[in-house]
C-alpha cells in the first residue's frame, strides 16, 4: 500500500469511527473513543483533519441525508442506464429506486443509521458550520439522484436537468418518511405499494414546466 492509499484508508476509517461513536454518543462524542474504534492515535486525526471539528466536518460533508439513497442510486443506474440522456423511461428509473430504497430500509442496519441521523440533526442544529456541511451534502446527494432521471423518456419527450431536480427532491422526502415508517415498524414493507406511491409523484405538477 502506498503512503497516499495509507492515508486515504485512515481518513475512511476514522470517519466510519466517528459516524458509530457519533451514533452512539451525539454531541458528547470523544474523540479518544473514536480514535480507539478506527484502530488510529488522536494525533493521526490532527495530523489528517486537523482535530475534532474537521473530522466531524468530513463526517457530515460524508453524510448523504435521511437514509443514504446513495446505494440506491448506484444500483438503479446499473440495471436501467442512469446516466443523462439514457432514454430510458422515466417511470422504470422511480420505480427501480423505490425498490432498492424499500430493501434499505428493511436491512437491519437500517435502525443504526436512522440513530446516527438523529444525532448528526442534534451535533449540527447549534453549528452553523456543520449545518452548511450537511445542507450541501444533501443537496449534491439530490443532483445524484437527478442525474438518473434526467433525459428519460416521458410524457412524448424527455426529462429536463430542472424536472429531475425537482422530483429527485420530492421523492427522496416521500420514500424518507416511508423508509422510516418500515425501520420504526409502524407498517410493513410493501414493495407495490412503495413502487405506485412513488411513480404517483411523476405529475406535471412536481416536475413543472418542460
């Protein structure tokens, strides 16, 4: 392993640490804790992030928002195309990041990362820093998903990058609190039902003007 691949598996080590100690603990996380979990000194985190606060920072811009859809974004490009201007339908992309977001939600890791999004909400609420962080880490995680949409086939033309963006938002808000509802198990995971709800959202009125 090179000294540049060292160090770039230390700063992933280090913010995986810090996202269990932070799920754990919130605010009153130590860095002592998760230098110790990441297998690493506090001197490496100043040494790599300067201290505490730039590690949490790198921990919040890591952050994709209310059940990372990330891997839902992955796999639904696989299977129908996702990139721009695939031509693919635009429906067939909603509903296959319906389905990997329904399987997400139901993994049993999923409880753990709704605990770590109530405590990164109560770390970044009183730092504005932090707050900007996670705000623009959400909003790259929307241009993601928008991406995946944009160019697809529908309604006799295709998507625009503007109509993606706005259904990417939509429906990321819908399936979060649907995600939610199934880790919570207030109601079970219902493919179908997941699927429709979210295609329902593909209307002119979400997608706006062409």
């Amino acid at each position: 392993m090179t000294r540049a691949e060292s160090k770039a598996a230390n700063k992933r080590a280090l913010i995986e640490a810090a996202r269990e100690i932070v799920g754990r603990d919130g605010s009153k996380a130590k860095l002592e804790d998760i230098a110790e979990l990441a297998g690493l000194t506090t001197g490496a985190v100043y040494s790599l992030f300067g201290g505490k606060n730039g590690l949490l920072a790198a921990m919040v811009d890591d952050y994709a928002g209310p059940l990372d859809l990330r891997t839902a974004e992955t796999a639904g490009a696989g299977r129908s195309g996702g990139c721009e201007g695939s031509g693919g339908r635009l429906e067939e992309a909603v509903a296959e990041v319906a389905r990997r977001f329904l399987r997400m939600s139901a993994d049993p890791q999923a409880a753990g990362m709704l605990l770590f999004e109530t405590r990164v909400l109560d770390l970044v609420l009183d730092d504005s820093d932090l707050r900007g962080r996670l705000n623009a880490s959400i909003r790259s995680t929307e241009a993601d998903l928008a991406a995946l949409f944009t160019g697809r086939h529908h309604d006799g033309g295709a998507v625009t990058g503007e109509q993606a963006l706005r259904l990417a938002r939509a429906l990321k808000a819908l399936l979060s609190g649907l995600g939610q509802g199934v880790v919570l198990g207030a109601y079970e995971a219902d493919e179908g039902f997941f699927v429709q709800t979210a295609q329902a959202l593909i209307t002119p009125k979400v997608l706006g003007p062409a």
